[in-house]
C-alpha cells in the first residue's frame, strides 16, 4: 500500500535525523562546545565545523531558491513581522540554559544515546516547557512579549549580500587553522542536511490538500511535539520535527553501538539536577521565543537569510561565552 504524503515526510525526515545524530555524535558537533573551543583553544575545531555547516547549508539552500527549484517563503523560521523582543530574549535565554546543561537540546539527544542519563531529564523538560511555551501556559506571556516588541517586514529574508558576507567570513575562518579532518567532513555534511530538509517539507511534501509545514533542521518545537504524541499518539500523526528528532536519537545509537562507548552516567549532586533542570527550561522558553534552537537558528535560520536567526543567533553565543566566563571564575 503506497504511503500517505506525510508519511512519506516522516520517513525522509528520519534519515535526516539519523545523519545528523550520527555526525554529531562522532565529530562532537555542538555550538556549545564551538563557543567554549573559541574561548579556549586556538584551532577551535568544533567552533570551525559549526561555520562550515553555516556555509555549507547557506550556499546550498539560497542556490537552490535561485535556481527555481526550491520555495521557502512560506517556512516557520521567515515569518511576515519580525519579533526582535524574541530573538534577542529568547536568544540569550537559550545560550545561558546550554551552557547550564552542557549542550543544547539536540546535543542532550545525541548524549543521551551514549547513557547520560543526566540529558534525557533535560531533553524532557526542554521538550515539555517549549510545548507549554507555544500551546499551554506560557503562551499567553510569549503573546504578549510578541506584541510588544515586534515590527512588520517589507522583506521576509534579508540580501543575499548579507548571507555573501557571512559566507566570505565563514569560509575564512574554516581556513585560518588546520582541525581534524573529521570536524570538517561532518561540518559540510550536517550543512547538507539543511537544504535536504527543506527540500522534504517543501517538496516532498508539497501536498495540494495536505501540505507539509515548511521548515528544516530544527528539535525546539519538535522536541516537544515528540514527547506529547509519546503521551496522545493515537489518532496522531508523526511530523517532521517529530521524525527528525527520533531519527538524531538512532543515529547516535549506532556511532554509541559502534564505538562501544555506551556508559550510564547521572547527577552527582541533588543541586547538579536543580541546574540542569534550569538550563532546560530556559532553553524550552529562549529556543521558542527565538524560533529556534541553535540548528534552528545557526543553520536553517542563518541558510534562510532569516532576520530573526541574524539577532538570535549572535544573543546565544555572547550570552554562552559570558556564562561560561563567570562559571569559570566562581569555580577559580
């Protein structure tokens, strides 16, 4: 029996997800670690592979919308206002949470993978905050913010100088120092998965009666749609998000299954928990306020020429960089 059209969004969307999870768990790939290698290593390897995905993705993705072959105006991440209240708040949030967590939503998945038990508690509660952000309880708060600190665009996407610029400088910062290969080749193949996602909901499932919500890499809303239809799937239907997010999880199983690294690690300190916990759910509020997580926003946002993604993105690693320093000092 052939497949229904979201069915068919669903399964592409796993394979994407598994790619992605594989990578990430075996080059390390996460901004997190990017912001901490920028402050503490001068080859920076994780920080170089996070801006040759950038690259990578963005070139790819804009070629394609020129080319005719791909239509990304009607994605999540390019909305008709921008809420800069949001990305800038939001952004921030979310960067002060990963560095509390140790990573971002989708590094706790692919940590999860190898045993760290410490990362589903915070993957569910990152899950569980951004749902109730959106859709429950916070929502009325993220309205009003929205409303307060938003302004109409006449452009949903920026110039294309603006993504040259960045490329130029992308590209240039890859190449200023020598890193393992393996940061480079999972960099550009992640970057990859950026176009493919898009090329999915929008094409794939570009359905005349049912269409496919337009978006790429991204496990803030996702992550959250995946624990609820864990609790209500009867009746419900696996999405994009929701695909990728289980398909980040079995990639990472298999690099975990292959290495042989699998380990069973917890909290060591009932604090420990009260921080993680916190991270998280600074990273559920930030991540949904900023439309994004740091692939959201560092990958499919920044590849879209999203405005929003060009103020969230900065917030995240700023507000990392000076959590991570004040960290460092009370532990000196």
């Amino acid at each position: 029996m052939a497949l229904e059209n979201h069915a068919h969004v669903a399964v592409a969307a796993f394979a994407i997800g598994i790619g992605f999870g594989a990578l990430a768990r075996w080059s390390g790939f996460c901004l997190r670690g990017a912001v901490e290698d920028v402050l503490t290593k001068p080859e920076a390897p994780r920080a170089r592979s996070f801006a040759l995905a950038i690259a990578v993705g963005a070139v790819c993705v804009q070629a394609l919308v020129l080319a005719g072959w791909l239509d990304i105006s009607r994605a999540v991440i390019l909305p008709t206002s921008l809420f800069w209240g949001g990305a800038l708040i939001g952004g921030a949030l979310f960067g002060v949470g990963m560095v509390l967590t140790g990573g971002c939503g989708t590094r706790m998945l692919v940590l999860a993978a190898g045993g760290n038990l410490r990362s589903v508690v915070v993957f569910i509660v990152f899950g569980f905050v951004a749902y109730a952000t959106i859709r429950g309880i916070l929502a009325p708060a993220r309205a009003v913010l929205m409303s307060a600190s938003s302004v109409a665009l006449a452009n949903q996407t920026l110039p294309l100088v603006v993504g040259g610029a960045v490329l130029v400088a992308g590209f240039v910062f890859v190449l200023w120092r020598r890193v393992p290969a393996k940061h480079l080749i999972a960099g550009a193949l992640i970057g990859l998965l950026v176009p493919a996602g898009y090329l999915v909901t929008a094409v794939l499932g570009g359905d005349e009666f049912e269409p496919a919500t337009v978006e790429s890499v991204n496990v803030t809303r996702g992550g959250g749609d995946a624990l609820v239809y864990l609790l209500t799937w009867t009746g419900s239907k696996i999405n994009f998000g929701i695909a990728f997010v289980a398909g980040i999880l079995v990639g990472a199983l298999l690099v975990v299954a292959l290495q042989r690294d699998f380990k069973l690690e917890g909290f060591e300190r009932p604090a420990d928990m009260l921080r993680y916990a916190g991270g998280a759910a600074l990273m559920g509020v930030g991540g949904v306020l900023a439309l994004g997580c740091t692939v959201g926003n560092g990958l499919t946002g920044i590849a879209s020429l999203a405005p929003t993604s060009f103020i969230a993105l900065p917030a995240m690693v700023l507000a990392a960089a000076a959590t991570m320093k004040w960290r460092w000092r009370k532990h000196a």
